[in-house]
C-alpha cells in the first residue's frame, strides 16, 4: 500500500530538528509576537517573487548575472535614508560596472530588509575579559556586551518587521523615484571614493555611459520611453533562520494557491542548516520564492543532489541558486565534482559564487578579517571550476557597506593590518568597503567577458 506523503504546510517545520534557533525564555511571548507577525501585511507579493524567478531563470541559462550583496548583519541602529542609500550607491554602481563591462542584465538582490539574524558556529564569543552569549543579530536580541543583552526577545521579531518595512519603503522609493536613473550615474560616487583609484576609474566609465546615452538620443531613440534606463528593480534576500519568523510571514497567494514567505523576495538556507531532513529544508520545500542554497566545504554531490531534489522536485528555472562557499584554496579541487553531479542530473540551477565566508581569519590583535586578494582567488576558481566543467558561473554573493570602513585587509587603496581598528563597525562578519567594493566589480566584469562557457 502506497504511503501518501503529509501535506505540507507552513509550520510542517515543527516536526523535523530546527538547528540555530534562539531559545524564547517566554512561550507566551513567543506566541503572542508570532500572532502579532501573522496579522500584519505582507512585506513582499507573490508576484514579485515570481519576477525575480523568471530573472533567475535567464541568469541560469546565461542570458543574466546574479550579483547579491549587502550587510553581514543589519542593526536596528543604522535606520536612515543616509544609511540605506548608501549602500544603493554601491549596489547600482556595481550593477553598472557589470552590465557595461560584460553587456550582461545584472539581476540586483541586496541582504536588505530582513538581514537581522546570524548562525554562529560557537554558542559563546569571548568580548574583552567576559564569555558571553553569541550575538545573533538583532532579531533575536541586543549587541551590547553583557548577559542581559544577549537574553533572547521574541518581541524583537516585531521590531524586526517593522525595520524591514521601513527599509523596504526607502529602498523602493530610491529605485522608483529618480535616483536610480541612469542619466545621475555620476550622482552614485561617493565622496570618499571618487578621489581612489576605483573612484577615478568609475568616473571615466560613467563618462563612458553618459557618452553611449547622448548617441543614442541623437540618433533619435527616445530615452525618456524606456523606463529601465530611469528605474530598477532591487529585490530582497536574507538567510531564513529564525523559522517562527519566517512561518508568521508566510501567507497563500490569492492568485495561485501557492504558499509564499513574504519576508523577503529570495531566502536562503546557510551551510549550517542545510540538512535535508532538518527544519530549514522542509520549511523551504514548501513555499514558492526563489531560493538560495550555501554549499560549503564539506558538501558531496550526493548531498547537493539530494537537497536539489527536496527544494524543487519540479525543476523549475529561476527557483534554486546555489552558492558556493568553498574556500580560495579548496574551490577549484572540491567544486567541479559537485558541478558537474547537478549538471548531469538536468537540475536547472543557478550557480554562484560567496567568495566571503570561507575566507575569514583573526589577526593577532583579535580582529575578525579576510583579505580583498584572497576573496578574488575563490571567485577566480569558482569561475575556473565551472568553466572546467561547463557550467555558467552565473552569480557572485558578497557582503559590503557603503561605509568608509577597515574590516577586510588589501584592495588597490590596501587597508593593511595596523589599521583595522580605525573604523572597524561590523556586528558580525568584516565587509569590503565602498572602494573594495567597486574594484572587485571591475575585475570581476573582466572574468565574465570571457564567455568560453
């Protein structure tokens, strides 16, 4: 007699083992914060998930490229139109870059509006002379270093909507109302940029594009009638990890019956939930949005296999990436068997590369770093790898600010190790700089011209 499998629905979830959840201290809190998330409108709309996977589709079959790219982690202190279009600066400025450097539609997803919860691979850090508990973003709990702090806050789910909301509003009003537009592509170079190197180079490719739009013009193309010169599309991602979160936001769309977690446009599940018979994989086989899969170090093809197989059994195009997180020194070994398992089994994923979180060590002063020089050798393999193998290297995932900051060591502009602790801001992990940003743009936009993929 055949076995029908369970229904699934949005908490199927609570039946499997859920790894890096923050422990409530209060049930009823707990409850009540979900209830109050389950109540509120939607962040994002089915239909606009749907966009961004039919985008993925195209970058998967070579036709676009992927670039994802934001904060480490979000704060609850960094609320401010200064502070997100920032950051929108390094996201258009690296999307042009791409686009007029390798004439590919770049596909933009920022760590936004919902970047506000972090795995740790310790349950403790060490901060000055005190163990405390690991910080795990701002949805779980404070950053101050003491033990009160670090207490987990349901009601901080709440908080975290709110900021992602208020996040959104900005980011869509920024990209819908005239500062996206292509004709202020000079207007996108920051102050503290346009002096460096990149800064200069950028400049004279603006000057370039600016050049491209007046021929245009005056061969009689009406600029003003096509409005993706004037406007983008930015879509939001973040790590699925608190899963009461994600469950309380996930709603049925109206139009197909589909479940959707309207969180955010794309989720995705990190190298440490990634488990096929864990929380986070039955969670995510069950509603609709694209979605992104890390796969690190230690996975097999047949894990990878296995795991394509649970999140989109369809084979649908646009709705799975998968981002490697190797390590420069490993990728171009353990990659190509993992590349070529799914190509062989017909999976139409998305292939990219997070040159970031395999790639951090301490300093001997303490300081958490990785090195611009190292991060560019993992995307140059990963891009080797899947050249070997056949594979568009069709994405790149990394973590920036659009802050004058000192976290990641060398570039053109090189921050070097003595001055890590001048303007080191990072809640977690260390993110390029708005410089080190733009350089690995333009190396990177040389990598993909060379389509022999």
């Amino acid at each position: 007699m055949a076995v029908t499998k369970p229904v699934w629905t949005p908490s199927s979830w609570r039946s499997s083992t859920a790894l890096h959840q923050p422990e409530w201290p209060s049930e009823e809190r707990a409850e009540a914060a979900r209830a109050r998330l389950a109540s509120v409108p939607p962040l994002v709309f089915a239909g606009e998930a749907r966009q961004l996977r039919a985008s993925l589709a195209e970058a998967a079959e070579g036709r676009a490229f992927l670039l994802q790219a934001g904060e480490c982690a979000e704060s609850f202190h960094d609320l401010s139109a200064v502070h997100i279009r920032e950051k929108l600066k390094i996201m258009l400025q690296m999307a042009a870059v791409l686009t007029y450097g390798a004439t590919l539609p770049v596909v933009k997803v920022g760590r936004i509006a919902g970047q506000l919860a972090k795995a740790r691979s310790s349950p403790t850090e060490r901060v000055g002379d005190d163990e405390l508990p690991s910080f795990r973003g701002h949805m779980v709990h404070d950053d101050a270093a003491t033990s009160e702090a670090r207490i987990p806050d349901p009601d901080r789910m709440v908080q975290a909507y709110h900021h992602a909301t208020a996040t959104l509003n900005l980011l869509r009003a920024f990209t819908k109302g005239g500062f996206a537009d292509l004709m202020r592509v000079h207007e996108w170079n920051q102050e503290f940029v346009a002096s460096s190197p990149e800064g200069r180079r950028y400049e004279q490719f603006a000057s370039e594009i600016e050049r491209a739009l007046r021929f245009m013009a005056a061969c009689g193309i009406d600029l003003g009638a096509a409005p993706q010169l004037h406007q983008v599309d930015i879509w939001t991602s973040h790590e699925g990890l608190v899963l009461d979160y994600e469950e309380s936001l996930t709603r049925r769309d109206s139009l197909t019956g589909d479940w959707y977690d309207c969180s955010a446009h794309m989720l995705w599940i990190g190298e440490r939930t990634r488990q096929p018979d864990g929380a986070h994989v039955e969670f995510f086989s069950g509603v609709h949005n694209p979605l992104g899969l890390k796969v690190g170090p230690t996975a097999t093809p047949d894990e990878v296999l296995e795991l394509c197989e649970r999140l989109n059994p369809g084979r649908v195009p646009g709705r799975l990436t998968l981002i490697a997180r190797m390590g420069a020194e490993r990728v171009f070994e353990l990659l190509p068997p993992i590349l070529r398992a799914v190509r062989e089994s017909g999976h139409p994923v998305l292939w990219a590369s997070d040159p970031m979180h395999a790639n951090v060590f301490r300093t001997e002063s303490g300081f958490k770093t990785r090195r611009f020089d190292v991060i560019m050798a993992e995307i140059e393999g990963f891009f080797a790898a899947c050249r070997k193998e056949q594979v568009w290297p069709g994405g790149i995932h990394v973590e920036f600010t659009g802050e004058d900051v000192t976290e990641c060591l060398g570039g053109s502009e090189a921050v070097l190790e003595e001055q890590l602790n001048v303007r080191y801001m990072t809640l977690c992990d260390p993110r390029l700089n708005a410089r080190q940003s733009l350089d690995l743009a333009f190396r990177l936009a040389e990598l993909m011209r060379r389509r022999d993929v």
